[in-house]
C-alpha cells in the first residue's frame, strides 16, 4: 500500500536529503573506510545542488500559488 505524498511533505524531504547530501560531500573523505571505495565529492555535490535547485523550485510554485490565489 503506497502512500501519497503531498507537496508540503516533498518538499520538507527534498530540504533534508539536499542538507544531508551537501555535508557529507564536505565532511566525507573521498577514500571511505576499509572497503577501498572511491566516492567522487564532485559528483556527490552536484547530485545536493540539484536536488537544491528542485526544492527551491517547489517552493516558487508554492508562493505563486499563494500570489495568484
């Protein structure tokens, strides 16, 4: 059974993972512990920008909504 998410929720999960994911490419070393995997901090910021610029986009249709209602 899905569970539907409303604009408001996405919205507040798009901010989170984009916080999340922006610290971690600045906190997180590029070779990761023990299991000698290579994380690309490049990658891993532009993914969190993206995911930012998507939330900030939500949060325009969401003050023109409130502008032109």
């Amino acid at each position: 059974m899905s569970i539907p998410l409303s604009i408001d929720e996405l919205t507040i999960w798009l901010a989170l993972t984009s916080i999340i994911l922006l610290a971690t490419s600045e906190v997180l070393s590029p070779h990761y512990g023990r299991i000698h995997v290579f994380i690309s901090r490049k990658r891993l910021r532009n993914v969190s920008m993206v995911v930012s610029f998507i939330f900030l986009a939500f949060i325009a249709i969401k003050v023109l909504n409130v502008v032109f209602s």
